[in-house]
C-alpha cells in the first residue's frame, strides 16, 4: 500500500496499533476521531528520553550479558512484556539502556502475540515506556511496523513510529480511500 504523505502513514500506524478496532467497529473514524488518536500521548514523553539518550548509554560501563526482563505483567501476575537484551544495564532509578533488543509480547493466555526487535533502546521502568533509535521492528499478531526511531508505552499498548514508517496489515475490511 502507498501513501501520499507520511501523515497519511502515521495515521495509518495510529489505527493499527490503537484505533482498528474502533475503526471498523463503528464503520469508519471522521478526522476530530483521528486527531484525538493522535493526542493521546505527548510527544514530551519520548522527547525526554531523547535528550537523556547520550548520558544514560555513556553510564553502560558495567553492561549484563544475554538479559531477560520482565517489563510488565497483567494484573493476574502473567507476563504481559519481556525484554530480551545482547547487552544491558539496569540503573538504579529504574531505568534500563540495552543493545541487541527485543520486547516479547503475550496475550492474557500467555501465548506470544508480538516482538519488537530493535539496536538500541532506553527503557523507564517507572513509567513502563521506552525509545529506540535505529531501525525498529514491531510484529503484533498479523501487523508488521517498521521503521526508524521508536516511542513505547507498554502500560498504554502505544507505539509511536518516528521516521520511515512502511505498514504491513490485514486489519481493514473497510475501503481506506479516503486515506488515500
């Protein structure tokens, strides 16, 4: 599928990951829907870990080997998020610098229902969000994101493609025309 503009991909990526659903439920989204997808998340959020960026990386002098790291569980206890890193370090306000990325993804039953697979990523664990520079993968069930630089918020199920952004979905019945 191509588009005409970026802004027509991120407001495709913005369906896929937290309005499909929505979309098809109620037969379409009118732009005020769409523009309230968009300001569900300030960009504040992955700007500030941008800017710490060089910092916390410049700390990593004592990095964990092959890391496996709950990041977020359901409310029955099963992991909701696993981070698996080549190389990490934990510090001590929480926050987690890693390289060689991945975030495991599991349903409610514990079955496997996504990975992003990042070089580098900075990750809040008070927050549960992240940013990654480079290019980023995000596969969640049928859905594939791609892109260069990443915003995440698993607490909010919210990703956040910042450049590059090529969208592979099956999701839509409807006709996204309009879009077009």
């Amino acid at each position: 599928m191509r588009f005409k503009s970026t802004a027509q991909q991120i407001v495709l990526a913005a369906l896929v990951v937290g309005g499909a659903q929505l979309c098809h439920s109620s037969g379409g989204l009118d732009n005020a829907a769409i523009e309230a997808l968009f300001q569900r998340h300030s960009d504040d959020n992955w700007k500030q870990l941008d800017k710490q960026w060089s910092e916390i990386k410049g700390r990593m002098t004592n990095p964990i080997e092959n890391l496996a790291l709950p990041l977020d569980y359901y409310p029955d206890g099963t992991i909701k998020a696993r981070l698996i890193a080549k190389r990490s370090q934990i510090f001590e306000n929480g926050t987690v610098f890693a390289s060689g990325v991945e975030v495991v993804m599991y349903d409610v039953g514990g079955k496997v229902s996504g990975h992003l697979v990042a070089s580098d990523c900075v990750f809040d664990r008070g927050k549960s969000h992240g940013y990654c520079r480079g290019a980023v993968e995000v596969r969640y069930n049928n859905d594939v994101l791609k892109g260069v630089g990443m915003y995440f918020s698993i607490a909010d199920e919210y990703i956040k493609i910042l450049s590059d952004c090529m969208i592979r979905t099956r999701r839509f019945q409807t006709n996204l025309g309009r879009l077009l």
